[in-house]
C-alpha cells in the first residue's frame, strides 16, 4: 500500500505498508526512515527492525529474509537492495522513470514503472528482460506469484478497460490475456500455488478468480450493489480457499471458493409444480445480464472497520487461529478472528500502532461475548503458517468444535537451503528458503551470497531509455 500518492491520515507519517508473501511479516515506510514487523502473536507487533534515514515510499521484504528492496521518495528512480540485520547495501539499481511497485519471490524480482516493467534474476540482481511501452499504469499495479514452479507476472494489458496479460518470468515469455472486466483494473492477486489469479477492476462491485494459466473463469464474488467503490487489495489464504478484499469503504469482504453442491432435481408433478420450476430458474426467462448477478456469490464473513475512505491493505493469516489482518493509512494494524466454518461478522481482537509506539489503554479492541479476549497464544516458531495445514485446520486443531473446513515452468536452479563463502556468509535464497536443504547440492558460484563483494559487488544500472 502505496500512501505517497494518496491523501494520508495527517496524524501519521506513514508513506507505505505491506505485507510480506506468506503474511508473517509487516514493512512500514515513513518519512523517517523504515521499520519491520514480525506477526507471531495478537497480543503484541514485535518490532524486528527500524532503520531511521530518509523518507522511504517502498520497502519490500523477501518472506523472512534479510533482504530488503527499498525506494525512497527523495529518490524515486533508485532501487536499493540491503541486508538489514548487517545494515549493508548489497546494490543499487537506478531506472529512467519513477518506481512505482517493487515485487519479489525466491526466483525473481519485479520493478514496475509506468510504462514498463523489469524482471531481475533474484540471485545476481542481472536484467534478464524488460516489458517495454505496456499500457499507462501510473499505479505501477502488478502480481507476482510467490510460487517457484507457476512463477507468473500478471499487468495490465489496457488503461481503457480490465485485460490481464500473464507472464511467465522463468521462461520469459507471454503466456495468455485474460479478458476479465470492462472497466480498467483496480487490484490483481495470486493465490500461493501460482494456478489462481483474483482481479478486480475500478468499478469495484465484481471480483474474479481465473485460474491460471489458461484463464478460464473459476469464481464470481459481488462485493456489492448499491455503490461503485475503489477496490484497494486482493489477498487469498496460504490454501487458497478464502480470498479477501479490501476498499475505501468501512467493510472487509472474505469470500469462500468452494463450489456450490448441486441438489437433485425432481421433475414437477403439478401444474403448480411447474410454476415454481419456472421461477426458480432465472435463466429461462431473464436476460444474461440479469442472470449473472443470481450466479455471483456472496460474502462468507465480513470485517467492518471503525472507518471510511482511508486507503488499506488486508491479508488472511494464521496467527495460533484464522485472522484477518487489515493495515491502515490511519496508521494502525487492525486483527479480526475469522470463523472458517460458520462466517458471518469478524470479531476485533487488537489494533496496533504501525509507529512501533505504546500507548496507555491501547491494543484492546471492544470485544463481544465469546471474543478470545484478547488472549491469543503464541503460533509455534516458525511464525505465520503451520507446515502444511490449511487455512481452516489450524482452527480445527485448536478448536475441537470447529471441523475442517496447470502449466507447469521448469523449476530450474532451486534454490540451497543454506551456503556459506569462506567469511561464512548467508546466501541470499537460504535465508527464505522454508523447502527442506538437500546436502547434496552445492552452493555454487550462482549462488548469491551476501558477504562476497567480488561476487556481487555494489553495482548501479541505467535502464535504456532508448
């Protein structure tokens, strides 16, 4: 969430916020300088880092890494890259335009301008290609899948209405354009397997799910009907079956992808029969524009905020339980309990302060009858998500009442779980990786690792401007 372009709340300094891939992790901009947060607990936001130095308008960290690409608003056309637990820059890239979004995983790492985008091999930080004259994208709105093996890049392919172009940033190519709205894109996501992408556009009233790559349309979400909205963030659970959507209005909509179950049909045995038939099938008589709003589903549980027209950014992450976590240009991080099984309205367990500050009497959040009462135990220590288990099981296994709820890319050059040069320095790729290390691959000269300057040496690159 971008906050240098929008009006802000003028009782912060906040510039940016975000989350990191797998939602353990929360970055602030300020006009200070930055800090990092890790999200284990709801009682408290552990403060893990805070650099105070110039005014800092994107801050983005790899998982939980200690690699950080960071713009300041100073200076815009210049991207740095550092090891924050050794307060060292690795390198510095500077472009021919504004950055306006910064996306990273283990393979690659995205820089959006207006009207192109640069992918970057993650290891060396080397251009291995440029999208040159895409259409006006003065938001810098991209997605890049977290996913090694799906690794898509998903832009806008028009300013004029909602056309997603997918490309495939391992093998360097276009992949397919999906038709998805007829307004121009307002928010794009992957879901963490790479084979999902949720869109939205500025109209704002119907969210999409098309799967990937083929781009065939999987689910249709009304966010609502009464009003036109700016939709400001798109976000899927780590299993993929809830999506979450945030806008400029005081209402977090999460909806399920499920599909709904089919019941039997019973031919009618009256003329009366008949009749409800034909009343329960809109699409015999209805127009196709008509019927499309019967076909779109619904909310399945919904957060309503303490406010209206503030910019914000939402994540669905497993902190001891399901949360909904909603960061604000008011400068607080907002944390609801989301019920899997049943839905319905979120319950409010804490607010934070995005400043890293305590103040008297803060945290605590009004809760209703049968909130957790501000008491939630601590994830196990790999933080975030549990292993393997689905959004809606972490539940399950702590609460005994609830129940449990493609192309394919070359995965070439995976990265080692850990390698070290003769100064015993992290690599770079070891610090995210969360794949078990085989001992049998070596770390070998590809490998960046973050003490060796001969190897990847403080470097600055002019893009052509040709």
């Amino acid at each position: 969430m971008n906050l240098a372009r929008h009006h802000a709340d003028p009782n912060t300094n906040l510039l940016f916020v975000n989350f990191n891939q797998d939602y353990t992790s929360l970055a602030v901009g300020t006009r200070t300088g930055y800090r990092l947060f890790t999200l284990t607990t709801v009682d408290k936001l552990e403060q893990i880092y805070e650099n105070e130095s110039e005014d800092i308008c994107i801050v983005e960290r790899l998982f939980s890494s200690s690699l950080v690409a960071v713009v300041s608003l100073s200076a815009p056309r210049k991207l740095k890259v550092c090891h924050f637990k050794k307060g060292t820059e690795i390198c510095n890239y500077s472009y021919s335009n504004t950055i306006l979004a910064v996306k990273l995983n283990r393979r690659r790492l995205i820089v959006a301008l207006e009207e192109s985008l640069y992918i970057h091999n993650i290891r060396d930080m080397k251009v291995l290609h440029t999208i040159r004259d895409t259409p006006p994208n003065p938001m810098g709105l991209c997605a890049l899948s977290i996913n090694n093996d799906n690794c898509y890049l998903a832009y806008p392919g028009s300013n004029q209405i909602g056309e997603v172009q997918i490309f495939d940033t391992v093998n360097l190519q276009a992949v397919t354009m999906i038709p998805a709205h007829d307004s121009p894109l307002a928010a794009l996501a992957f879901d963490p397997t790479g084979t999902k992408l949720a869109t939205a556009s500025e109209k704002g009233t119907v969210i999409r799910v098309f799967s990937i790559p083929d781009g065939k349309k999987i689910f249709e979400f009304r966010r609502g009907v009464k009003r036109c909205v700016s939709i400001s963030s798109l976000a899927f659970s780590t299993d993929s079956l809830f999506l979450c959507a945030s806008s400029n209005t005081e209402t977090v909509h999460i909806f399920k992808l499920e599909v709904p179950k089919e019941k039997p049909t019973e031919e009618p045995q009256s003329w009366m029969g008949y009749l409800g038939k034909a009343l329960m099938t809109p699409a015999s008589y209805l127009p196709s524009q008509v019927t499309e709003v019967f076909n779109q589903g619904r909310a399945f549980a919904i957060v309503k905020l303490p406010f209206s027209s503030l910019k914000t950014v939402c994540a669905l992450a497993n902190i001891s339980k399901p949360r909904v976590l909603v960061a604000a240009a008011d400068g607080y991080l907002y944390i609801y309990n989301l019920d899997p099984t049943d839905g319905g309205d979120c319950t409010l367990l804490k607010q934070h302060r995005l400043d890293g500050q305590i103040e008297a009497g803060e945290g605590l959040s009004s809760e209703a009858p049968g909130a957790e009462g501000g008491a939630a135990q601590p994830p196990p220590a790999t933080g975030g998500f549990a292993g393997g288990a689905t959004f809606a099981a972490v539940t399950a296994r702590n609460e005994q009442q609830l129940s449990s709820s493609p192309h394919r890319s070359p995965a070439r050059g995976s990265p080692s779980r850990k390698g070290f040069d003769t100064t015993g320095g992290e690599d770079l790729l070891g610090a995210a990786a969360e794949d078990v290390h085989d001992p049998s691959v070596a770390a070998g000269l590809n490998t960046l690792r973050l003490d060796d300057d001969n190897e990847f040496p403080p470097v600055t690159h002019h893009a052509d401007t040709s």
